[in-house]
C-alpha cells in the first residue's frame, strides 16, 4: 500500500478530505438499507401512517448516526472509542412484530409506545450488564467470543444471498430471477477484484465501487426505481416524544433478554473489529465503554422515537477487509447518516440501490467477519476440550433456529413465543449461551489454555 494511505490505518491522524470521504461513504452505503428496513418492516407490518413511517425511518437514521458519534467520541465511561457504525437492528424485529399482533387493537402509535417504553428498560439493563463487565469477561475467553464471532458471520450469509436473488421477501414477484443473479455476481466479482487486484484507493474502497459497478449494471436492467426522490420530503425537523411512551410487562421482559443478548453480540462484533483491523483483542475499558454507550444512546433514541440501534456487523467486516480505522472517515459516514435523516431525498437515493448489489457487495464483507472468529479460535489449542466447545455451540445454535424455522413453516408451535424470540430466532444466542456454558463446566487442561492475548486488555 501506497505512504500516501498510511493515515487512514491509525485511529488518530491526519487524513484528507479527498483520502476519507469515499471510505466513509461506502460504510454508509454498507449500512443504509440494514438500518432503514426495520423500522420499514415494522411500520408495514402494524399499519403505521405514512407519515408516521417516514418519521420512524428519519429517526433511525438520526439515532443511528448519534449512537456512531457517542462512540466515537466517548462522554466519561460512556463510549468505546472504536472505530464502529451503529444502526437500527433486526434483531428486535420478531419480538416488534410478535406485539404488533398482540396488541393490535390498540393501534399502530400505541404499539410503537409500547415498543419504546421496552426499549427504555432494555437499554438500562444494558448499562447494568456494562458497569458489571468486569465480573463478565472472564466467562468470554477469544475461544468464546470467536466462537460468536464466528456465528454472526455464518448467520449473516442467508442475507446476503436473499439479497442476490432480489431481496429478503422471497415471496416477492420476480425472486430468483437470472437477471437479479447476473447483476449479484457481477457486483461480487467486481468486489473481489478490487479487493484483491486493485491498488491504493481501488483496494480501499473495494466495496464502494463494486457497489458503483453493479448499480450501473443494474440500472440498464431497468432496477433502479428513483420515484421516492421525487416524492421524499426536501428537509424534516426531528420530533421528540412523537410516539409516546408505555410500559408493559411481558413486552419489557422479552426486550431486556434481548438487550443482553445484543450486549454480547455487541462483544463479538467490537473484537471483530479490534482483530480484523488493529489486529488485537479489545480492551475491558473499550468493550465496557462500548455497552454502556449502547445503553445510553438506546435511552436517547427512546426520546426521540426511534427503534433499538446496535452494532452492524457489515461495517466491522468492512475494517477486517480494508484495515481503514481512521476516526475522520468514521466521523464523516455518521455525518452522512444525520444528513440523510434531516434531508430525506438524500436517503431516499441511497436506498435506490436494488438488493442484488447490496448482496454481492456484503458478501465477502460477511466472509471477513466469519474469518475473524475462526482467527481468534485458531488462535488457541485445537484440543478436544476446545474443539467440542466450539462444535457443538456452532451445532446447537444453527441446528436449533433451523428447526424452529422449519417447524414454523410446518404451522409447529413447540415452545412459547416470547421464549421463541428470545432463544430460537437467531443462532448467536444460543451458540453464545452454549459456549459460554461449556466453558465453565468442562475443565480446562494446560493444553487447553490460550496461547494468544486474553480479552481483558
């Protein structure tokens, strides 16, 4: 790599203008449609106004850029001065959509009060679970965290290649068609030649302008629909308290399980992005700070409306690929991200993108994550102690969520809801929650012990 990028792989130095922009705008685009869908989803799914619904996503493009900064730029203890993007997450989705069935006569404002109200208790939880990580690290060894890390990435790819074939509704008209593939892998392969054959800024912004390529591709096959730039509003004010907020017992219950639950992820996705871009474990201080701050801004986003942000793991893979871990392009990205919030045109050009190329984009984004966990894990003795604890976590946490999938579809109800959302919607909770498990009761052997750095810096 050329002297001239040499900046942008130290967090604090002097980087230009031209250097930083394109980087912080392809973390941007990385991360744009993962945080505006959720609240789209829901909004659809509870009957939400228009109107009502164009708030919600400003607003999750708002939190989402303030989350970004909080971290950033760390207030105390609050804060994890990682170089990291923060956006609204899917993993509350289930659970969001399981209330808006429940409590549907109330209509869809007081649905979302509800949700608000859940969020604001999550998200305290969550600053307990940081204040008290400490006495919570040593259960998350890299054997651990890899092992999580590893089942973020895998769990990521069905998202990746929904999005290849034309988008995450496969029941969508059209889905699967050659035409959404040609221009998938034509975005793939496009990023996997600049990855690997380009040089200085090509290499940089590999996924920037793969992503270019394929929305060109993809626009001559008549996939880019720029009707809501017209219609989007100019300029919209933020509107504090618009929902309002309640609190229900059992809605709060299954959020706070979720919180940690995001909490923990939250741990494998700031060591994704310590290994794969500075090559070292976080710190306790950063990884505390990194929760704590997850709370606080989940408690300001109450305020203001919006659904529960988290780390995104597209972004972390984005820093394992091209090592950039500068403060100024992250600064920059979540400065786009509050534009695009405040100007809605702007976002609505960004989400122009068609879901092919966001697929073959992410995918090698999702296979860098996937590559960090199995670093941290080689990282330690392949003994049969460590290799069971791996397996079979990975075993029970895709091998689970896959029957409860199944089961599903087949109209199977075979556990509680809440315990459903909780447990069997994602394969990470359960694999962390094994690992974790395994670890303590499996006696650990001097064979057995790390030969790399532990996670407490």
């Amino acid at each position: 790599m050329s002297d001239t990028y040499n900046n942008l792989f130290k967090y604090e130095a002097a980087v230009s203008n031209k250097e930083s922009f394109p980087l912080a705008l392809q973390h941007v685009i990385a991360m744009i449609a993962g945080c505006i869908a959720p609240p789209i989803i829901l909004a659809t799914a509870i009957g939400l106004s228009a109107e009502d619904s164009t708030i919600l996503v400003q607003m999750a493009l708002i939190s989402s850029a303030l989350t970004t900064l909080l971290m950033l730029y760390p207030i105390g203890k609050i804060g994890s001065r990682l170089p990291m993007i923060y956006g609204v997450s899917f993993a509350y989705i289930p659970t969001m959509l399981a209330l808006g069935g429940q409590y549907q006569d109330l209509g869809p404002k007081n649905i979302i009060a509800i949700i608000l109200g859940s969020q604001l208790i999550g998200a305290i939880a969550s600053i307990v679970f940081g204040y008290g990580l400490k006495y919570i690290l040593p259960y998350f060894p890299p054997l651990v965290s890899g092992t999580v890390v590893l089942c973020i990435g895998l769990s990521l790819y069905p998202v990746a290649i929904q999005n290849m074939g034309g988008g995450g509704d496969l029941t969508m008209a059209g889905w699967g068609s050659w035409q959404y593939w040609l221009v998938a892998v034509i975005t793939l392969i496009a990023n996997i030649g600049f990855t690997h054959f380009g040089k200085g800024f090509s290499k940089l912004a590999s996924v920037l302008l793969a992503m270019i390529v394929g929305y060109i591709v993809s626009f001559f096959f008549k996939m880019v629909d720029l009707s809501s730039v017209s219609t989007a509003p100019m300029f919209s004010l933020i509107k504090p308290m618009h929902f309002g907020i309640k609190f229900n017992g059992s809605a709060i219950a299954s959020f706070v399980i979720i919180f940690i639950v995001t909490a923990i992820e939250g741990i494998g996705d700031m060591s994704s992005t310590t290994i794969g871009g500075m090559d070292r474990v976080p710190t306790e201080k950063e990884l505390r700070g990194g929760i704590i701050g997850f709370g606080v801004a989940n408690i300001i986003g109450t305020l203001i409306g919006t659904l529960p942000t988290a780390t995104f793991s597209q972004n972390a893979g984005i820093v394992s690929i091209n090592k950039v871990i500068n403060k100024k392009v992250f600064t920059q990205a979540a400065i786009i991200i509050l534009v695009a919030g405040l100007f809605p045109k702007l976002s609505a050009f960004l989400t122009s993108i068609p879901a092919p190329v966001i697929g073959g984009a992410t995918l090698s984004i999702f296979a860098a994550i996937t590559m960090n966990g199995i670093r941290m894990i080689a990282n330690q003795p392949l003994t049969l102690r460590n290799t069971s604890i791996v397996g079979v976590s990975v075993a029970i946490g895709f091998g689970f969520t896959t029957v409860v999938t199944a089961a599903n579809a087949a109209g199977v109800s075979f556990m509680p809801n809440s315990l459903e959302v909780a447990i069997g919607a994602s394969p990470v909770v359960l694999a962390a929650i094994s690992a974790v498990l395994m670890n303590i009761i499996i006696p650990e052997k001097e064979e057995d012990k790390q030969t790399g750095e532990s996670l407490i810096g």
